[in-house]
C-alpha cells in the first residue's frame, strides 16, 4: 500500500473519530432571487478548515422549521474558508411552514444544516454543523374595538370583547374564529343571522365569504358568539413573495359585517381591523 494511501486512511480515521473537525466562525444571509416558484437565501459562511491542505469540495446546507426541511443548497463559491451558500425554499413549502408555525403557537424553531465536504480522495467527509433561531410572530394579535348600534340615543345591541382565535389549519385552509359578546339591551327579540367577510394581506385577498350564525337573543339576553372565518392556504406562496419583497413585512387587513334585525330592520355591524405582522428569516441565520 502506497503511504499517501496510509495518510489518507489514517487522517480520515482522525476525522471520524472527531480529532479534528471544521467549525463556523461566522455566518450572515440577506435574499437573493425570489420568484414565484423559489426564494433564495445567499448565506455567507467563514469556515475554520483545521486542515487547510484538504479543500471544501463542497457546502451542502438545509432550512428546517420545526423539523420540517423547507429548502436546501449548495455553494457557489468557495474561497478558501469563506463559502457563499444558495439555498432555495420551494414556495410551495410555505403552506407546510405555516401550518407547523401556527400549530406551535406562532413560534417555531429554524434550524440550518451546515454540512461542510472534504474531498479525501478515497471519499467524501461530511461533518454536519447546526445554527438554530427561534422564530416568532403575533399574527394573530388583533384588537378590535365593541360594536354597538343605537337607535334614537339608546344602545339596544352590542357586539363587545371581540377577537380572533385559530381553529383548525392545514395545507388548504386556515380557520380563524371570530369570537365576541352579543348583549340584546332591546325590550324585543333581535336576530343574528350572518358574518360576512374579507381578509386580505398584503393586498391580496386571502380569504372571503359568508358564514351562517342563526343565534336569537331574547331581551336582556346575552350570548357568546364563535363564528369561523377562513384563509386560502393555497394562496400562501403567493403571498409568501410579497412577504419577502416587503422587507418579510405583511400588512393584514380584515373587514367584517354581522348582520342583525329587529322590528323588519336589518343592521350590518362593521368590524374592520388593520394590523402588520414581520419575521426575521434572513437576519436570524447568524451565530
């Protein structure tokens, strides 16, 4: 056997046996191309290679939200220890994102995989490195003010402690339930019958219908009210590219109209809310 074969075999044992191994000393990201199928995230990377005699043949890297990979990448440019990383996030894994991101309470963990490749000649020696972030956002965290519809001075009807609470969400759609207070401060019955509805981000219109409430209030009577609405989760990547152009800023907006009557008078409460909401992706991929 030749000795370089020797040297190689015995570095590689070194390697694998967790003598030596490459380290990150610093790492910094900002978006690249996005585009209606893709994002792309363009990480630099300083790498601390102990054995600068054995080049990176590679950088692979992968982008996981709660466990779940939502891109992967290579290099496209190695220098010595800095490595410039492209690592594409298929849109269309946002609606997974999303899901898991709601499901955890609007505060998932990213992680990206950092496998730095060491060409031994026998073989190829990959040595995973883990930067993890924590994730958070109030989506949400909307406030909508009572509603409350008076004739001649008197307050008959209010719609008070209104908020928005989720309920189930999946790839196809996410239910938000509006909830509240109805109070029938009239000396006669009064009708809820309907919400009618839009939600839209960043202007486009992620959500829009008419959702059924058939609740009867007697006078001086009061009854909480929980009514969903819902989103249009395959609307996600689209909204997703709006989300990154705007600096990962979205402006929610949600108009809603519940209807009531009493006497043969119909009435359409109006409940309407703006809020904005921001993530941190390319800014969180540091140590």
């Amino acid at each position: 056997m030749r000795v370089w074969h020797i040297l190689l075999i015995a570095l590689a044992v070194t390697l694998t046996a967790g003598c030596v191994q490459p380290g990150i000393k610093d790492v910094q990201a900002h978006w690249g191309e996005v585009n209606d199928q893709y994002s792309e995230l363009v990480v630099n990377v300083d790498i601390n290679n102990p054995l600068p005699f054995l080049p990176l043949k590679d950088v692979e890297s992968y982008v996981y939200i709660n466990g779940i990979q939502i891109a992967h990448g290579n290099a496209i440019d190695i220098e010595k220890d800095r490595v410039v990383l492209s690592i594409k996030i298929e849109n269309q894994r946002i609606k997974d994102m999303w899901v898991s991101h709601l499901q955890h309470g609007e505060n998932s963990e990213m992680m990206i995989k950092i496998v730095p490749v060491i060409n031994l000649l026998v073989f190829d020696y990959r040595y995973p490195i883990e930067v993890s972030q924590q994730l958070t956002t109030n989506m949400l965290g909307m406030g909508f003010k009572d509603q409350v519809v008076s004739v001649g001075g008197v307050d008959i009807f209010a719609f008070r402690d209104i908020r928005l609470e989720l309920g189930k969400v999946d790839n196809l759609r996410t239910e938000l339930v509006v909830s509240g207070t109805a109070e029938n401060n009239a000396p006669v019955s009064i009708d809820i019958s309907k919400i009618e509805y839009s939600i839209e981000m960043n202007g486009i219109t992620m959500g829009k219908g008419v959702e059924e409430i058939n609740l009867n209030l007697r006078p001086g009577e009061k009854e909480k009210v929980r009514v969903p609405i819902y989103l249009d989760n395959t609307k996600l990547p689209e909204w997703w590219v709006t989300h990154v152009k705007n600096g990962e800023k979205t402006t929610v907006k949600v108009n809603a109209k519940i209807y009531v009557s009493f006497m043969g008078a119909e009435y359409p409460i109006q409940i309407s809310q703006e809020t904005q909401f921001e993530t941190a992706i390319a800014s969180s991929v540091k140590i």
